[in-house]
C-alpha cells in the first residue's frame, strides 16, 4: 500500500495498491483504496489545483513530477 501526495502541497491525494517494481506511469482505478482527489471531466487534481493525472477509462495516466509516494510495494 502506497499514499499518493500532491508534490506542491504534500496533501495525500489517494492511497493505491502498488503491485510489482518500476515508477508509477499509470493507477488502476480497481487498486485505488482510497481517494482525496478533485475530478474535473477526465483531469484528476489535489485539492490545491494542481493536476495530477489524466482519467483514461481503466486506469488513471500519472502526470510525472506531479505527485510523490510513499510506502510498501507489494510483489507480484
């Protein structure tokens, strides 16, 4: 389990359920605990306003040096 925070005002933005090693490109919404996030259409942002990911159906495309995380990754 990993918790998603917005990189400009640390405020956590969803827990997620992180299997395997590797950077975080994408979240699938099934694995997604809990959220704290603002949806405004397809964009996913914190509640600062600072944009976070792109909603793509299945899984929700991570904006890069939008967002830190911090946790346990699972192995699978």
């Amino acid at each position: 389990m990993i918790v998603i925070e917005c990189a400009k005002c640390r405020a956590k933005v969803f827990k997620y359920l992180k299997v395997g090693k590797g950077r975080i490109l994408h979240c699938w919404k099934e694995r997604i605990i809990e959220g704290c996030s603002v949806r405004e259409g397809n964009e996913i942002k914190c509640q600062c306003g600072n944009l976070i990911g792109i909603d793509e159906r299945k899984w929700i495309k991570m904006k890069q040096r939008s967002f830190t995380y911090s946790g346990t990754r699972t192995k699978g």
